[in-house]
C-alpha cells in the first residue's frame, strides 16, 4: 500500500491489511491509543 492510504486508513480507523510488520505495529498503537481514551473517559469523573 501506498504511505499516505495506509495513514489515511488508519486515521479513518479502518482495519489495514497486510504482512508489512511496521503497518501491523501503527495499526495496534492506534487501537491501544483509541482503548486508552476510551477507557480514561468512562473513570474520569464529571464536573
């Protein structure tokens, strides 16, 4: 894949195929990145 569909994939948070080992590592940093908000928003509390 070209560089800019892959970020352009991952930014849409659209699952990005391949065997490439560097595209694999972006698409988990994303996911875990995406986990972290999600998980700091459900215990931050509101005020």
């Amino acid at each position: 894949m070209r560089t800019d569909a892959v970020l352009d994939a991952l930014a849409r948070r659209e699952p990005v195929g391949g065997t490439d080992a560097a595209i694999r590592l972006l698409g988990a940093l994303v996911a875990d990145v995406d986990s972290q908000r999600l998980s700091s928003v459900s215990i931050t509390p509101s005020t």
